[in-house]
C-alpha cells in the first residue's frame, strides 16, 4: 500500500459533439440508466428505441449546438478545468469521470490507480443528494471496482452531498451578489433546480429537503429581507408528476404578479450545460419576455471560477483520509 491519496470528480456527461448520432448514443446511455428511469425493461426500451430517441435525438442535437463552445461541450470544458484547477490546488492527483459517456467513471479509476492511488475521495458534482445522480455514480464505482482484474481494492471515501457546505452557500451568495452588483437588484430572484418525480421523495429520496435547505441557507446568507425569492423545479420528463412548483410556469406568471425584472440561478448545476444555457438562459427568458418581463439575467454556473475550487479544495480536505 502506498497510502497515496487521489480525487475522483464525476459529472452526468454530454455527447462528443452536437450531432444527431452522438445524441443517440448518449441518450441511449442515460436513459438506460434503471436509476433514472425505473420502469421494467420489457416495457421501457421499446418505448425509449423506437419513440424517445428517434424523435428527440435532432431536436436536443439542435439544442446542444446553440450552446456548444470552442471548446466543446460546456460541461466537458468546465469540467476539465475544474479537474486541472482543483489538482493543481490540492496537490493530489485529480481524475475526472462521467455517468454516462467519455471519460468514463472506470478509466478514470484506472487512471488513478495507475499512478499509484489506493485511496480515493469521490465527488460526485451535484450538491443536492438525489439516487437519480449521485447513487447512479456510487453504483459505476462500486460496479467498476467489482469487475477490475486487479484483485486489491483500494480505499473509497464517498461524498453524496454538500448541500450545506459553508464555502459552497458562500460562492453561491458571491454570484448573486455579484449578479445585483452587475446588472442591478431584481422584482425577484428565482432559484431553480432540476427535478425529479414525486414517486422518487415518496420512496424516501432526500432531494427536495437537500434542495430546500441550500435555498434557506442561500437567502439566509443573502439577507435581503425586503427581495422576493421563489425556489422551483426545472426539466421534468414523462407524464407522471415532478416536483413543483415548476420553473416555467411560475416564470410565465410572474409578470402578471408585477415581477418586470429577475434574475435566475440554479444551484444544483455544478457547472453550465444545456439545462442552463438553453432551457433557462434561452426558453425561459423567452417565456418570461413574451409574458411581459422587462429584464431577465442568468446567473451562471459557478464553473471553474476561483471561488469554486476554493470550495473544491476545501472538500477535499475535509474528506482526506487520515494519516
């Protein structure tokens, strides 16, 4: 044993480029995932085969273009940053792995312990715990580590949440505040998070508590009595009920309520993809304008800046192995 310690940071992922084909193959990745769609096989692939992708696949490859970098990907190219960023503060070896796509979560184990760590700390990029994410991620470690080769498994240290990580509530609040600061206080802050079915919080999933406490703590931290925040839920799929209230709908009324100006963050993205830059930055603004509203601002994703590794770091560090 080398007691040489390593960081595994993992996102969802994203297709390899805006192309139908690459849309098709991620889809059929994600959507496979019995984590995120739990109905019975026998019933769900047909459905997802011959009707979801087929007629999705075009469309959400459009979409991705519209949002796509220089770079690539937005998430990819946050991602990595945010993996050289965060390796070069700690000092420790830093991997990067996606659920669903390239790097995978396996390779990025490998790699890790091709350079001589035995004991990884996993950091699976969503701040609210939800089985739709962050145990779809434990459940690639876990299976990855049951089908290596190599007989030594080495030690795993398993963040599933920081929804109320101080350093995190902190960069939040300094986004906002720098949002206000930028482009002036709003009618209203709106704080949106992805969501997920009803059925999942009945089943016991913590998602919405974990998401209703980073929201007091974030208007807590803000402390600014006398502004209207509004916490939603964004991105439902399927016919079965979601969270709510949902982003869309409570952006379409606002106006009518007297809401002319708002600013819009979503905390639970660790960094921008398509359900920031396009659904809200690009849908929603233009729900919200069409229904009245003067002034929309999208508070970005807090990326790969300063203030984030800070709060990486400082994860890391608390999560360390012992000596």
């Amino acid at each position: 044993m080398t007691n040489k310690q390593g960081v595994l940071i993992v996102n969802l992922g994203t297709p390899n480029e805006p192309t139908p084909a690459a849309v098709k193959k991620f889809l059929s990745k994600f959507l496979h995932d019995y984590r995120v769609v739990d109905l019975p096989r026998i019933i769900w692939c047909p459905i997802l085969h011959g009707v979801i992708i087929p007629l999705r696949a075009k469309r959400v490859a459009k979409l991705y273009s519209s949002i796509w970098m220089e770079e690539g990907s937005p998430l990819m190219v946050y991602s990595v940053r945010q993996a050289r960023a965060l390796e070069e503060v700690t000092g420790l070896p830093v991997e990067l792995g996606m659920s669903y796509g390239e790097p995978g979560i396996g390779s990025a184990i490998d790699r890790l312990l091709e350079k001589g760590v035995d004991k990884i700390i996993v950091i699976p990029l969503y701040p609210q715990f939800s089985s739709s994410t962050v145990s779809s991620v434990w459940d690639s470690v876990s299976r990855h580590l049951q089908t290596m080769k190599n007989r030594y498994t080495p030690s795993i240290n398993f963040i599933n949440d920081y929804a109320d990580l101080p350093a995190y509530i902190e960069a939040l609040k300094a986004s906002v505040l720098a949002s206000f600061e930028a482009n002036g206080i709003p009618d209203a802050l709106l704080i949106s998070y992805h969501g997920i079915p009803v059925r999942f919080v009945k089943e016991g999933d913590q998602y919405q508590e974990r998401c209703e406490l980073t929201t007091k703590l974030l208007i807590e931290a803000i402390n600014m009595p006398s502004l209207k925040i509004l916490m939603t839920f964004q991105s439902r799929f399927g016919r079965e009920p979601w969270l709510t209230p949902y982003t869309d709908e409570t952006i379409k009324n606002l106006p009518n309520e007297g809401i002319k100006s708002l600013h819009v963050i979503s905390p639970g993205f660790a960094s921008d993809c398509l359900e920031t830059l396009e659904e809200l930055d690009e849908q929603n603004r233009e729900i919200f304008m069409h229904a009245g509203g003067k002034s929309f601002t999208y508070i970005p994703a807090l990326n790969d800046k300063p203030i984030h590794i800070e709060m990486l770091r400082q994860l890391v560090n608390l999560n360390r192995f012992q000596a």
